[in-house]
C-alpha cells in the first residue's frame, strides 16, 4: 500500500465575512527564496481585544436569522415566539456595547493555526492572552474565572484570565483564528460517551440519540446549535471536534468519507437528529419545536476497540467570531450590527401573565403562586435575593455550624444568578439566570430550614427538587435563559449587596424588579414542567 496523507479536516472552503481592523502590524519579509509575514505581537493583542469584544455585544447574523424565522413558523408554540423574541429584543439592547448579551461573560478560548511562513518572535499565547485582558477589564463583562490557591482554596483571578489559547501549525502565510467566549452554561452540556461497534447501526444510534439528547435539558439556554461527533481517534480527539462543530467551524467539512479517513459531515443524520430534537417537545425552553436551531453530525475514524460519541451545544448566547491575519492585513469576523431589522413590527400575541408581588410576607407570595398550573407564566415585582453556588455553600456552613438561616433567605425569593459589571448611569450590569441545577443539593436542607421557599432560575432541575418542593410546599419558576441584557436595561431597578461582599459576583445581592418573565416550573404539589413533557 502506498503512502498518503489526509488532512484529517479538510474544510473545502471559507465562505466567512470579515472586517478589517487595521493593515499595521504585518510585513512580508524575504528569507532565501521564502516570504516571510512578520507580524508584530501588538498585531496579536489588538486582534483578540477586537474579538471578545464583538462577540460579547453582537451575534452572527445567521444565528439572528433563525431566531427570527422561530416568531414566522406557524407550527411554533407561544413559548417559543416568546423566548425567541425576547432574545431578539435582547440583542438589540446588547449591540449598544454597555450590556453583553450574556451575564456569563465566559470562558476566553483561542484555537489558531499558525502557518508555517508566520513569524512573530514572540508566546503568542501571551498577546492572545493580553488582548482579551484588555477587553475584559475595560468593557462591562465579568470576571468568572476562579484560580486554585490549594486543593481547597480558590480565588477569583479578577481578570478573567486564564483564557484556553490552542495553536496549530499549518502551511502557508497565513494566521487563523477561532474565538469563543464558552459560558459555564453550554461549557457543562458537553458529554462523551464511550460507545463500541455495537452503536453503528441505524435502530442503536437512534435509540441512543434519543436516550443521550434529553441529557442536555434546557439550562444552557436553548434554542441550541447542536453538535453529534461519532468516532474519533481519542476521547479529547472527539470533544475538541464537538466544539469546534457547535461553533460552526466545521460547516464546510466534505459530506463523505474516504479510505483515509477525512472527517465529514452526514446531512442525512443531520436531519435525522433535529427531527428528534423537535419531536422531543422541550423547545425553546419552555415546550415547543425549537430546541434547536440546527444540528451538525461529524463522522470520525476511531480505534478499532473504541468509539467514542460527543455531544455538545452552543447556546443562545452563540459567541464564536473568527479571524485571520495575512499579508493584506487584521481581519475578524462580520457580526450583524442591525438585529432591530430581525423584530417584526408587533410583538407575538400571548396569554396575559399573572401578576406576583414579591414585597408581601413569603406565606402569601406561596398562597399566591399554589392557585396557579404549572406552565403559567407570571410577571414579578418587588424584591429577590441573588445568591449562587459560592453563597449557597457558605450558608450550608452556617447551618451545619448550627446557626440559623439568614432570613433574607427565608423572606424573599431566591435568584440563582451573578451579575456582569455595571454600566456608568445604569441600576446593574447584564443579569440573567444561572442554571438551576447546580443548587439542587441544598434545596432539601434549606427548604427545611425555611429557605429557599421560592427559587428562580434557568433549565431543568432533579427529583430531589420536586420532592423537597412538595414535602415543604416551596416552588421553582423558570426565567428565560439568554436575555440578561434586556433583563437589566427593562426589568431590574435596583441593586445592592447584602451579604459576603468578598466573593465579588458570587456576593448575596438584593434586587428589585419590575414585570420579570417567569414561569412556574415545579409547584408545591410537585408537579414539574419538564416531568410531564
């Protein structure tokens, strides 16, 4: 057999639109009978400066567009027209450049391919890195990465950095970019299962679909872009491949395969898979068709002992940009400016909410919201207390040191939630909801200690809710995932931290809201959303 080599990927085209942000920075030099591009390290920091900051205030036209096409679909739920056009609405309040999209500014990641005629004399990684500091400490984002001090002890890094920088070497004279700001939401819905040869059959893998598609709950904000990797050469082979999929790097990937084992994409899959997604009936958060926007279904070699199956989602918030730098110059990727074009003239038609005051004793507010189905949708007003993991753990401390509930956490509603920094002029930065699921293993406990009787967050929550719910008569509603700038410019009047200020935007916060969306999810006959889909 003779020797041939195949790029593993081979991406047939980039049909991507760019912007040039400067032609400083590169020069093409002469080494012996190659050109060399020479590009200045500062060329690096302004390139991933201008990255992070477009995609926290903008999103790719085409993302915008599906939402749009979501309020147009006669076959769509008043949930999901409801949920699409609020995410519309949010990223025409995001595109100002105050409020990101997201409260979850996310994790920085880089993935470059150096061409091998690219000099810069420098650590990229280090450039890299420097640019997204400066776009973090300088726009309103927030500061989400936590350090290891030891085993135990953790700090937050007050910058945001470490970013995940990952470069390449390729051929040629060029230097691509793929940045993604990954929020712990869709960054937690990533899955591997190790499967072996008994998946590869038609009835098997669409079994498993199902089964594995359910895994991914609503709490990373859908509608999602889906991405299936089956095979892969290893494990981290297959996840990289997932979310590089989900970000749409690997649209232009060939339809079949070859001998040589070049990754492809199975379209016929592809519809396969969103047709169960649509049928799975969860839609765009709250029941409906849209759970996903679209699906993407990469086909890998694999080890003959092994197969390896990835699954993974970019959310609502879908922050992916790309670059390049070349001879011609800086380049990053075209987002939408305009999403107002995508609203329609009048919003979508729904049911009215019912009306919750938040600022009468917590036995009421419970009277209030037991007279009411799951499914209702309400509207808030008056006052939260916004706590998330680190806070809820510190008062799990205080508990189990057998002092008493705080009764901040016994008189109002509790946000699961951490806010971005706030804008000059404004009441609070982009402040939307944290998933849900990470508090479920205090609900019991503190339930039992008279708090927590109301929550609010995003995505589906455990039996242990339901059932701590039930026993306690508390009761969790869901609030839109993915509108946190909208939230803050329209529905929060106020805020103020009331409790462990050290842990900066893990601080117990208290807020005042005005006509917040919501919907009961779990009641206190726990009944739930999401069981009886």
């Amino acid at each position: 057999m003779d020797f041939i080599y195949q790029d593993p990927y081979p991406i047939l085209k980039d049909d991507t639109q760019y912007r040039k942000i400067t032609s400083d920075y590169v020069k093409v030099e002469k080494l012996g009978d190659r050109e060399i591009l020479t590009v200045d390290p500062k060329g690096l920091e302004l390139l991933s400066q201008e990255a992070m900051k477009d995609v926290s205030f903008m999103l790719r036209t085409s993302h915008l567009e599906k939402l749009r096409a979501i309020l147009d679909d006669p076959e769509a739920t008043d949930n999901d027209r409801f949920v699409a056009y609020n995410l519309l609405q949010n990223a025409v309040v995001a595109i100002d450049g105050e409020l990101p999209s997201c409260q979850d500014t996310g994790t920085a990641i880089v993935m470059a391919k150096k061409g091998e005629n690219v000099y810069t004399g420098v650590d990229d990684a280090e450039w890299l890195s420097k640019g997204i500091f400066n776009t973090y400490q300088e726009r309103n984002l927030r500061y989400s990465q936590i350090v290891p001090i030891s085993m135990f002890e953790e700090k937050n890094s007050g910058s945001n950095l470490p970013a995940q920088v990952d470069i390449y070497a390729k051929k040629g004279s060029s230097y691509e970019f793929l940045f993604l700001a990954k929020g712990g939401g869709s960054a937690n819905k990533t899955y591997l299962y190790q499967q072996t040869k008994s998946l590869l059959n038609e009835k098997s893998l669409d079994a498993f679909i199902r089964a594995k598609i359910m895994d991914l709950g609503t709490s990373a904000c859908p509608p999602y872009h889906l991405a299936l990797v089956i095979g892969g050469t290893s494990a981290e082979a297959t996840l990289a491949a997932v979310k590089k999929a989900s970000a749409g790097y690997y649209d232009n990937l060939p339809t079949t395969g070859n001998m040589a084992g070049q990754a492809f994409r199975d379209l016929e899959w592809e519809k396969r898979v969103q047709k169960i997604c649509q049928e799975s009936a969860i839609g765009a958060q709250f029941g409906g068709k849209y759970f996903t926007h679209d699906v993407r279904v990469i086909r890998l070699p694999r080890h003959a002992a092994s197969c390896p199956v990835g699954l993974g989602v970019s959310c609502s918030a879908d922050r992916n940009i790309k670059g390049k730098i070349t001879k011609d110059g800086i380049f990053v990727e075209q987002l939408e400016v305009n999403p107002k074009r995508l609203l329609p003239e009048t919003p979508p038609h729904l049911e009215e909410a019912v009306e919750v005051d938040l600022n009468q004793p917590m036995a009421d507010i419970l009277k209030k919201l037991s007279q009411y189905p799951i499914k209702t949708r309400l509207k808030l007003n008056g006052t939260l207390i916004v706590a998330r993991d680190i806070a809820h753990a510190k008062i799990k401390e205080l508990l189990d040191a057998g002092k008493p509930m705080p009764e901040y956490f016994k008189n109002h509603p509790i946000y699961y939630a951490g806010p971005a920094k706030t804008p000059d002029g404004m009441p609070s930065g982009s402040f939307g909801p944290t998933t849900a699921g990470r508090m479920d293993v205090y609900v019991e406990e503190f339930q039992k200690n008279g708090g927590s009787m109301v929550m609010l967050a995003k995505g589906n929550r455990t039996k242990d809710v339901m059932n701590a719910c039930k026993t306690y008569g508390g009761f969790y509603l869901g609030s839109i995932g993915g509108p946190a700038a909208i939230l803050a410019k329209e529905n929060i009047l106020s805020v103020e931290v009331v409790d462990f200020e050290e842990l900066g935007m893990e601080a117990v916060r208290k807020i005042t809201i005005k006509d917040f969306p919501a919907f009961i999810i779990t009641d206190d006959k726990g009944n739930d959303f999401f069981e009886n889909l």
